[in-house]
C-alpha cells in the first residue's frame, strides 16, 4: 500500500528510492513487481484490495491507487543495521552519495565530494505501511512551495529562483490511524522553539526536507533506534537556524504500529540521553525546573485565562514586597 500510495501521484517528478533491509518475506519480489509495472505505466496490486479507494475523489483521505504515474524508482535490498541506517543510505542515494549496483545492493560513491542537487530538490520519508492522503498530495505540496519562489519574485523583482527564497522545510498533517484503520489522532502546525523540541518533535513523514540541509546537518544518528529524527529536528530547528514552514495539508496516514509506538520506555531513555548530550546543561537545568510551567502558561493564554493569573501573580509580588518592608528590611 505505501508503494502504491507513491505510484498514485499526479505529480510526475518524482525520484522514488526503495530501501530494503534483505527481506526474505516476499518483500523483493513485490518492489521487483512495482518497479516493473512503473516501466510498463500498469497498476500494482495492492493484496485484499485491488484498487479499493479509486472511485474517492483525490482530494479526500484514504486514497491507495489511482492512475499509475511513470516516475523514476531506484530500489536497493541489503542487510542494514536499523532503520536509521536504512534511511541513510536512501538519503545518500539522493545525494548522489550511494550508487545501486546492478544486483540492487548499494556502495559509497567516492567520487563526490558534494551534492549535486537542484534548489527545488526534497526529500520526503515514508515507512513501510505509512501512506501518502491522497492522490495529488505531492502535487499540491509542490504548489505550495512554487508560491514562496513567486512572492519572493513579487517582493525583490528578481525572477530568478535563490536557495533563500524556498522553505528548508516545508511541512503538512499526519494522520495517525490504528491497526483497526480509525483516525486516532491528528499532528498539524508545530511551533519554531526550542521549548517544542524539548518536549516534542516534527513528524518526519509529512515533512520535505531540502536536501542541502543533509549536507548542513548530517545524517541521522544510527546509534538511536527511535529517537535519530527527532535529534536531528533538534539540533537543526531547536539549536540551529532551520525555520519549518507549515501548509494546512493532509500528507499522510501514519501506522502506529511502529517501535517508536510501541516501546515507548526506549524513546523516552533514548531522548533524555540525546537532551543531555545536546543541550548544554545550563539549559537543560532550566527545561527540567521549568517546562511543565511553561506548558500550563500555554494552555492557560489558550483558553485566555493568562490575565487573570497575571493578576494574581501581581498581587503576590505586592504582598511580598509589603511584607519584606514591614518585617525585614
């Protein structure tokens, strides 16, 4: 389903990498088959339901499969160290990095020193059983980043396209749905500090990440099992100078079925370690002593009840001064 969810796309300039970890399950054989039927522009099967969603406009969630479209795919099955590792190497293939060989392992490409990569080259990471909404999701996401160039061609006068002028990254919503397929949640616009990173992230799924920022920042940390992604929005986004920008667009349907679901006390050792080895602890200090404050501040300006205890906590510092004038000072 997450390969036929890619092939479904109406946007047509699509590189779709495909890294197997040397599966034994039947999982070659069904990216040999997808691979193929690219080629041949014919529909991949999805097993119990063969196109089941195609009759849903594209616009509206749940679509697996529409009109096949004849994108580029590369495909590497190889045993690897984690899903870290994995990642890595689909992102150094998009480098220009990593080479597929022709029996579909991969090897480092030594003759690159840099990057060869366009201003409008993104990555996006989908997991196996994670899928794309809807059939012109790619489409509108890449609209939505065509606009920034067009109002920076507005505001400078200039017409042609600077690596400033486009998001580092650009993001939508995640769907979160269960094994049962009903919507258990929903992740949206995510804030630009430090203290949302402390204590959350940026789903990795819904974002497109300008490939630059791989060569700025690295690659993922493969000594975390769960955790890498949200290191890496932390260092770049919470310490660095990266600023996400959001679109109000549904991108894709999680499973959350995954290890970082469902072993939640690794996450939580592995992201205090990775919180001790990145903050320095001066700030750390303050997150701990202060955080679950500043949350309750937050809620508190939501529903706006902030006035009311600036009130309160005026009246405090009143009393408080009164009191150390009478029997201290």
């Amino acid at each position: 389903k997450t390969l036929a969810s890619v092939a479904s796309q109406t946007y047509a300039d699509i590189e779709h990498i495909i890294v197997d970890g040397g599966s034994t399950d039947g999982s070659v054989e069904i990216i040999c088959e997808y691979a193929d039927n690219q080629v041949k522009g014919e529909r991949l099967k999805v097993k119990g339901e063969e196109n089941g969603k195609a009759d849903i406009p594209a616009s509206t969630l749940y679509t697996l499969h529409h009109t096949p479209s004849a994108h580029v795919v590369r495909w590497i099955s190889e045993p690897d160290k984690g899903i870290y590792n994995a990642m890595n190497k689909g992102i150094e293939i998009a480098l220009g990095k990593r080479v597929g060989n022709d029996d579909h392992t991969s090897s480092p490409h030594r003759l690159i020193a840099s990057s060869p990569y366009r201003l409008t080259d993104y990555i996006q990471i989908l997991n196996s059983g994670d899928i794309l909404a809807a059939d012109d999701v790619t489409e509108r996401m890449m609209a939505a980043l065509a606009s920034y160039s067009e109002q920076s061609e507005r505001s400078t006068g200039e017409a042609e396209l600077q690596q400033s002028d486009l998001p580092t990254i650009l993001y939508g919503n995640m769907i979160k749905v269960n094994a049962a397929g009903k919507v258990v949640g929903k992740s949206g616009y995510t804030e630009y500090s430090l203290r949302q990173f402390y204590s959350s992230t940026l789903n990795h799924d819904c974002a497109y990440i300008r490939k630059d920022l791989f060569e700025q920042y690295g690659l993922y940390d493969e000594n975390l099992k769960i955790v890498s992604d949200w290191k890496w929005y932390l260092q770049a986004i919470g310490m660095g100078k990266v600023k996400p920008e959001y679109v109000d667009i549904d991108v894709t349907i999680f499973d959350d079925g995954g290890i970082s679901e469902t072993n939640l006390a690794l996450r939580y050792a592995e992201r205090r370690k990775v919180l001790e080895e990145v903050l320095p602890p001066a700030v750390l200090w303050d997150y701990d002593t202060h955080a679950f404050e500043m949350e309750q501040m937050k809620r508190l300006r939501r529903w706006h009840l902030y006035g009311l205890v600036y009130f309160m906590e005026r009246v405090c510092f009143k009393f408080e001064k009164w009191f150390c004038r009478r029997y201290i000072c």
